[in-house]
C-alpha cells in the first residue's frame, strides 16, 4: 500500500502498537488495520483455540441510546425481543429492511439505564443515521467515537483477564457490565465472534494501549489479527456481514430465525415483518448451509455452487482454509431443497469442478462458557 | 553452471541445463501468509510468459503465479501437495513449484539477477 492511501484511513488508538508488533497491515472498513504479526494466521488462529488471543476491534462502531422507551423504541427496528432483556443481558439481533432484507448485525446490551450497541465497522455511519432518524423524539442515540474495543478470546481469556477484573470470572455468557479495569471504567462483555468463551472490553481510547499491552504481558496472550478472526469465525459458522449477510437476505434465509422469538413472530412490529412472516410459515427460497470441500483447494466468495447436473445452486459467500479442522470450508446459500446436510453439490473453483457436500454449522462446535 | 533470474511479479527460474525450474520468492511468500495450497500446472502444459501457470491459496486469499518465460512443464513439485508450508520455509528451494523447457535460451537474459531484484524489491516497501 502507498503511504498516501495509508495517510486516508483512519487509525484506532492501537495504531502504533500493532506497526510496533511487525503487524501487517490492510485498509479494512476504512481503517488500517493488522492483517497479521509475525507469527501468521494460522498460528494465531490455533493459539486463540488453544489459549488467549487479543484482537482489536476498534473499527466496529459504538453508541448508546437513552430513554425509557429506548427498548421499545428498538424493537420497531429489529426482530428480536429487546424490552424483556434484563439488566447486564447482551442479545445479538439484526436491524432489518422493509423487505425483510438485513441492514446490519449487531450486538445490543441492556445497561440499565441505556442500550449499548456495537455494530459494523463498514455499516456504522448507514446504521447510526438509520438509527438517528428513526428512533422517537424522547430516545437520544449517542455515538461514541472515543473508545476503543479489544477482544479477549480463547479458553484462558476469563484467567487473564480475571486478573485485571476479577468479576469476570463467574459473569455469564452473553452479558455485559460496567467494570474497573485498569482503575477505568470500562464495558465488558462476555462474547465473541470465535466459537471461543472470551471477553470485549469497550473501555475509553487513552487507555486502550496501556490495557491492550498489559493483557500482551500475560503468558498466555498473543495478538491475532482480522486474518485469524476471520478464519475462526468461518469454523465457528458466524456470519460475516456483507459476505454472508447483507440488505437482500433474510434472517430465515440465512439461519437466523433463532433471534426472532415468538412474540415478535406473533406481532411483527418490524421491517419487513411481512417478509419474514411469510418466509417461516412457508420456508424460504434459499438457505445458509455450510460446505465441505474436497481437496485442499479452498473455494472463495463468489464460487458458483452447482447442483450435480451442472445447474446453478447458490453462490459461496465466505470460503478458506479452517486451521482447526485442516481442510478447506466454506458457507454459501443454496435452493431450499439442497440445504439438508450430506446432500452432494459441486462448486466451481476457477473452471474446475470440485465435490462437495452439506455439512452442519459449526464446522468448530463452540465452546462459551457455561455457568 | 546454474543462473537464477527474477520476474517483477515476484518468481524466481533457476536455469540449469538447459531447463527451469520455478518458485516463488522469499519476498513473495512473505507478503502471502501461510500457504495452504499450492494448484500446480499439469505436466506437458504449455507455459506463456506472463499468463497463468499455478495458484497459491494462502490462508486469506487466493494469488495467481505468472510463468516467468515461455516453455512447457516437465515436472511438479509434488512434496507441496503434502506440505504447501514448504513456500513458506523454503521458498527458493524445496518450496520450488514447477520444471519448465525453456522455448527461447536467450528470453531468461531479459529477467532480473538478484542484485536488480533485490533492489527492485526494496523500491517496493
């Protein structure tokens, strides 16, 4: 990359740590971001699996919305059930279009007295504009530019960052708390986006190298970059947005019927609730399914999914090399009546025709912690 | 006496007999990442300079290997199918990918030495 381009994206407060680790370095989402350090991506994908990897994600947008009808308010723009979140509860949740398309993924936390939203680094101006214009007069969205997010994952993140906050150890999955670290006051949760039990800290950006190098002084913790988190996210069967996810594809398409619960159902209330509704009574046209390649050569986004006679059954949308499974995978939508696992498909890889085959998601069983 | 020359999209043919043999630089496989497969040519496929001759799929994507002269493949590295890690740990030797005739004996003379590549590649960064 020439300087030049490098001088238009944008940092996050771990700029200089990563340049200072030998990090590789890509625009992502605008921002320059650490593809990889010297180690590689696959091994930090395998420490992470086996240990503690710390990731900044510092790109993905922050805000909070203010209120007292701020959950309900919430609910018109997304499917699932926001207004009985209990206090420290996180839920992951989809904004949606009008024709049941989705607009972004998102994490939401119940604060107490706000939500607590991190959304896509490549999505976060059209949400927060979104979410702006559409919320009522007596909610306030607040955008939080100066923070930043570090990602604690693996199976010894609790351990470590146990010793920094030692409330973390027995916080359940799928919370999030106001927590002292570092004497700071900082957002934790417990989530991730790698099959792994693991921790995000949103704490303010002048503190986020001091913390990000402290956690690095720990044994156990190695820096990982995009490289790894996306590799581990694919074994982990997540999806990516704007890959797997995206303004033409429905929560019922892409798997995701599970964050809208029967009230929601029942009520709609939601864009394009019309949509959806039709789409769980009837089923949908396509489905998210996970393929298992033969071979070793790994299959991208944008490979042709055929049926066994050759015709057209979807399109991969997120493909590599798992490191923890050793073969390649892929996830990729295909016609309804060839989402069962086992059923035999082909999929183009540059002109040639390779086997494949329907396998369940996650390639990687996850392993969050358990209370 | 063997000569080993450099093409701008980062391969290597080291010239003996008569014949090349063909890889990736160290420069390359560093700027890829951990290579998880290698797609080698067939063997007998005819070989353009400058067009497509293997794939290397690193771990994030996927980068087309150029054939550095004209000729056709003799033989294929076959120790990659098993261990593609090979690009990373050796590069310029065992990591080799192709054996190549050479069509022109004089259409090496145009590539790099190690001296211009190396300078070629320091003007990069």
């Amino acid at each position: 990359m020439s300087a030049q381009s490098a001088n238009q994206l944008l940092a996050t407060p771990l700029n200089a740590l990563h340049r200072g680790l030998g990090a590789r370095m890509i625009a992502f989402a605008g921002y320059d971001m650490p593809l990889r350090y010297a180690a590689g991506i696959l091994d930090e994908h395998r420490h992470t699996r086996d240990s503690c990897g710390l990731f900044d994600i510092s790109h993905m947008g922050q805000a909070i919305i203010r209120g007292s009808n701020a959950a309900r308010a919430l609910e018109a723009l997304v499917p699932s059930d926001i207004q009985e979140m209990g206090a420290g509860s996180q839920r992951y949740t989809l904004l949606t279009n009008d024709d049941g398309g989705i607009r972004d993924n998102l994490m939401v936390s119940n604060m107490g007295d706000h939500l607590f939203l991190v959304v896509n680094a490549a999505r976060k101006a059209d949400d927060f504009a979104h979410l702006a214009a559409a919320l009522p007069s007596d909610c306030r969205l607040e955008v939080l530019e100066d923070r930043a997010l570090l990602a604690l994952q693996g199976p010894r993140s609790a351990e470590v960052l146990a010793r920094f906050c030692p409330a973390v150890r027995h916080m359940p999955f799928m919370n999030c708390e106001i927590m002292r670290t570092l004497d700071v006051q900082c957002r934790v949760s417990r989530s991730g986006f790698t099959g792994e039990d693991g921790f995000e800290l949103s704490v303010p950006a002048g503190m986020a190298d001091e913390l990000a190098r402290q956690l690095l002084n720990e044994p156990e913790v190695r820096p990982a970059g995009l490289g790894a988190r996306d590799t581990l996210r694919l074994e982990a069967g997540l999806c990516l947005y704007g890959n797997d996810l995206d303004a033409t594809v429905t929560p019922i398409e892409a798997g995701l019927a599970w964050t809208i619960p029967e009230r929601r159902r029942e009520d709609g209330g939601f864009p394009g609730a019309a949509t959806i509704r039709r789409q769980l009574a009837e089923g949908p046209a396509r489905r998210r399914v996970g393929l298992r390649i033969e071979g070793r050569a790994p299959a991208r986004a944008g490979a042709a999914i055929l049926r066994p006679g050759g015709t057209r059954a979807g399109t991969v949308t997120s493909g590599g090399f798992g490191p923890s499974v050793g073969h390649p995978l892929a996830m990729g939508y295909v016609a309804a009546d060839l989402a069962a696992p086992g059923t035999r498909l082909t999929v183009d890889l540059r002109g040639r025709p390779m086997k494949a085959w329907v396998t369940e998601l996650p390639f990687v069983p996850a392993r969050y912690f358990r209370s | 006496m063997t000569t080993v020359k450099y093409s701008k999209d980062h391969e290597w043919i080291r010239i003996e007999n008569g014949e090349g043999v063909v890889g990736i630089t160290d420069y390359a496989q560093a700027q890829l990442g951990d290579v998880v497969f290698v797609d080698l040519p067939e063997i007998g496929a005819g070989l353009k300079t400058g067009a497509e001759a293997a794939v290397v799929e690193s771990v994030k994507a996927a980068s087309e290997i150029y054939a550095p002269v004209s000729g056709a493949v003799t033989a294929v590295n076959e120790s990659l199918n098993d261990d593609p890690s090979l690009v990373n740990d050796s590069a310029e030797d065992a990591g080799w990918f192709f054996r190549m005739t050479i069509a022109d004996a004089s259409e090496p003379d145009g590539l790099m030495d190690r001296d211009a590549y190396l300078e070629y590649v320091e003007g990069l960064s």
